[in-house]
C-alpha cells in the first residue's frame, strides 16, 4: 500500500512540473481597448505591420528552438534591447517620466521614440505644425516640447533615445483637411503626393519628388541639429504599393534620369523599379550623411518590412520587390547604423521568425540588427517572446526591438526576468562605404 500511495504522488508531481513548464496561455491576445487610445488620428498599427498579412500555420513546422524559457539568461555586455514608444503613449510631460522609468527598471536601453506622425511635429519644429493630439488643435504649441522632454529623462534614467519620424506620410486618411497653419501641414502639398487619395492610413508623398526628399532631409536633419538626441529612427521609409500610377514629379524625374542614363550606357534603358529603389536609398543615404556631419555619434536606425526578398517562394509581400525599400542594401552601403525588421511573425509560422532574422543577419554589412517582436501578438504567450530574444542571440543579432510600449504593461517583471541585469547599448558603427546619391539606378 506505501509502494502504490508514493507511486501515485511521484505521478501527479510529474504532472504538475509538466503544467508549470508548459505555462503559456494559448487563447489569442486582446488587442488594446478602443478605450484606451486617444480618438485622433488612429495610427494603422504596428509600425508597418498593419498591413503584414496574418502567416498561416506551415503544413510542416519548423522545429521548436532548443531553448528553455526558465531559468533567464544572464545579460549580454553589449545588446541593444529598444521599444517603440509611439506618439499615442503619451500626452503630457508625466507620461514620458513614467515610460522611461519603466523602460529602464525592466533593464531595456534604447527608446525609438516617435516625434513626427503625417507631417505633425511632436516637437518644436519651424518646418510642419504641432501635432493636433498634443493639444486638441493642429498647429497650437501644448506649451510642452515632447522630444525635450524624452531625452532629458531618457538620459537620467540611463536610456538611449532615438527620435522615431515616419518618412513619407503626408497626412492621415481618416482625417478631415487640416487647418491652414503656419508652418502649412505637407497635406497641402498636393504636387508632393504620390496619388490624389490616401492609401495605406495616410496621403502618401512621393519618393520621387525632390522636393519632398528635400523637406524631408530638412525635417530630419533639424531634429538632430536642436536636439540631444543619440539616433535618429526612420519608419514608413517605403513606396505604399507596388502598383501605382506615376506622378507627374516621379514622370519627369525619371525620364530625365533615363535619359542620362542611355547616355552613360549605350544599348541600355534605366530599370524603372531600380529607379525607384534609388529613390528610397537615396533618401536614407543623404539623412544619414547629413546626420553624421552634424554628429557623428548619433545612430542613423530604421525599421524595415520583415521580409527582405521572398526568396523561399512563400507567395509574401517583401520590401525589396513590393515597396521599393532595399534595408539589407542600406547595412551594406553604411546608411544605418541600425535596422530593425519587422519580423512579426512567431518561431513556428511561415515565414519562420528564425529565418528572416538569418537572412538579415547574414547581410548586415557593417550594421547591427535588431529585429523586432510583436509583442503586441503574444501578450498571452510570453514564451513566445523569450524564445525569440534567446534565438536572436544564437543567430547572432546584435539585439531585439519590442513592439510597442503598451504591449509590454503588466509584463515588466517577466522582462526582468528575461533581462535580469543591464547591458551597454552597442555604439556606433562602421561609416558609409558608398556615396548616397539622389537616385541610384540600374539598367534593364
């Protein structure tokens, strides 16, 4: 009778020990309440990945990593470890103490930090408007400078802030017109536009336009010229489509360059998606050459679709093919010190989360890679984000970014536990190896 009582506890203890280490809840997360987000313009979520199509299950799935969610892994002494903090999770100087206190306690160390949204300034700005979430009006000062606010409390709490602007956004789409204001909101900027309506979330600005490209440089040097930022993060750094009519800029702009071009290479014609990926790099190339001679320390980092080129035959968008946006070319050239992909889908989907972190890894050039975690997808299933900051150690990024901030409430401990002392941010990396040019075409 002993024998079958202790056989019969050492079962239920087995039991018991495989429940603890199988933790995760499986029920789909819940996205944030309606509630809790300020009603202005609603930004069509995650970074870009509103419009990542939702990967279906692979009829054979990877293999789950090797790694086991306990015990935590002890800190790196070099990792980067970033958040978004978008402009929806703050709105006076109090929510921005409390976010990079939070940040910092949870042994994080870079803030991507957004200060522009559709052509609206979350800072002080003589180029567009101030924000209208800011203080219910487009164009009024909230009597507060945002981006002021972020660096001096990231740099007490030991933070690197990087100043998070979306490129080519003009305006959103389910706004009415803004006010006329001074400086003018880019939204009346109709020969910027890369088609008449919005697309996307937003009115689109044009890659081809040089004007626009000049704005845009504008915009994003003067930020790191007034401010103490330590990077500058572009997002929305892309074409909206692949299959667009042409605006009548981008039509002059590259005929011109076609012709150039026939000149320079006889019996050849300018590939016009080529062109327009020179567009997109340009842009990035000449930012990042006018940040550097303004300060050198200051990290140029952009977030980029999380699948390069659909090499595997997957039937996915990917940024090179669809959206002109050549991010691996980017590392190579010099043009980021940083770049984060957002790979927003899980170990055991398809597209496997592992092997788009090796794709880019594998052609970082000179930069650091620090994909991103939707952590905004696995709310209930923190498993999942351990397994994938422990599986971009083994692939060899340099760190992970979290999207976003407000995903990660009430989960500050398990970041703790995940990262249980601090870690330097890397610094900055190799300077560019090439020349960034306004476009830089390949013929056909």
């Amino acid at each position: 009778m002993i024998y079958l009582l202790a056989v019969v506890l050492l079962s239920a203890s087995v039991l018991t020990a495989r429940a603890m280490l199988g933790g995760g809840r499986e029920k789909t997360p819940t996205p944030e309440p309606a509630a809790s987000k300020p009603a202005p313009p609603q930004e069509p979520a995650p970074a870009e990945s509103a419009v990542l199509p939702e990967p279906a299950e692979p009829a054979t799935k990877p293999a789950a990593p090797s790694v086991d969610p306990a015990p935590p892994s002890p800190g790196l002494p070099e990792e980067g470890r970033a958040v978004w903090v978008t402009r929806w999770n703050y709105r006076k100087p109090a929510d921005v103490e409390r976010i990079m206190k939070q940040v910092a306690s949870a042994n994080l160390n870079i803030v991507y930090f957004q200060v522009r949204g559709a052509g609206d300034a979350f800072y002080r700005s003589d180029y567009e408007p101030w924000a209208a979430s800011l203080s219910g009006r487009l164009g009024k000062n909230p009597g507060w400078d945002p981006l002021s606010v972020a660096v001096e409390s990231a740099h007490k709490h030991g933070l690197k802030l990087h100043a998070w602007i979306n490129v080519y956004p003009l305006w959103y789409a389910n706004q009415p017109a803004p006010p006329r204001t001074n400086p003018v909101s880019p939204y009346y900027r109709t020969n910027w536009r890369i088609a008449a309506g919005p697309m996307d979330g937003y009115y689109w600005g044009s890659p081809g336009n040089p004007s626009l490209q000049n704005h845009v440089y504008r915009v994003a040097t003067d930020i790191v010229t007034r401010y103490d930022v330590d990077g500058l993060h572009m997002d929305r750094v892309r074409y909206p489509s692949r299959n667009l009519a042409w605006d009548k800029a981008s039509r002059s702009a590259f005929t011109a360059a076609d012709r150039s071009y026939r000149r320079s290479h006889p019996g050849k014609r300018l590939s016009r998606s080529s062109w327009q990926t020179g567009q997109v790099s340009g842009l990035v190339g000449r930012i990042s050459k006018g940040v550097k001679a303004k300060k050198p320390h200051v990290q140029v980092s952009a977030a980029a679709w999380g699948i390069y080129r659909d090499k595997w035959g997957w039937g996915s968008s990917d940024g090179l093919r669809d959206f002109y946006q050549d991010g691996q070319g980017w590392m190579k050239k010099g043009y980021v010190d940083i770049l984060a992909p957002m790979t927003y889908w899980k170990i055991k989907q398809t597209p496997p989360w592992g092997t788009l972190v090796k794709d880019f890894v594998a052609n970082r050039g000179g930069a650091m890679v620090y994909p991103g975690i939707a952590v905004y997808k696995y709310r209930d299933d923190w498993r999942e984000v351990v397994y994938q900051v422990r599986l971009a150690r083994r692939i060899g990024a340099q760190g992970v970014s979290f999207f976003d901030y407000s995903s990660l409430e009430g989960r500050w401990d398990d970041l703790r536990r995940l990262y249980p002392k601090k870690a330097a941010a890397p610094g900055t990396q190799a300077p560019q190896t090439s020349p960034p040019a306004a476009s830089e075409p390949g013929g056909e």
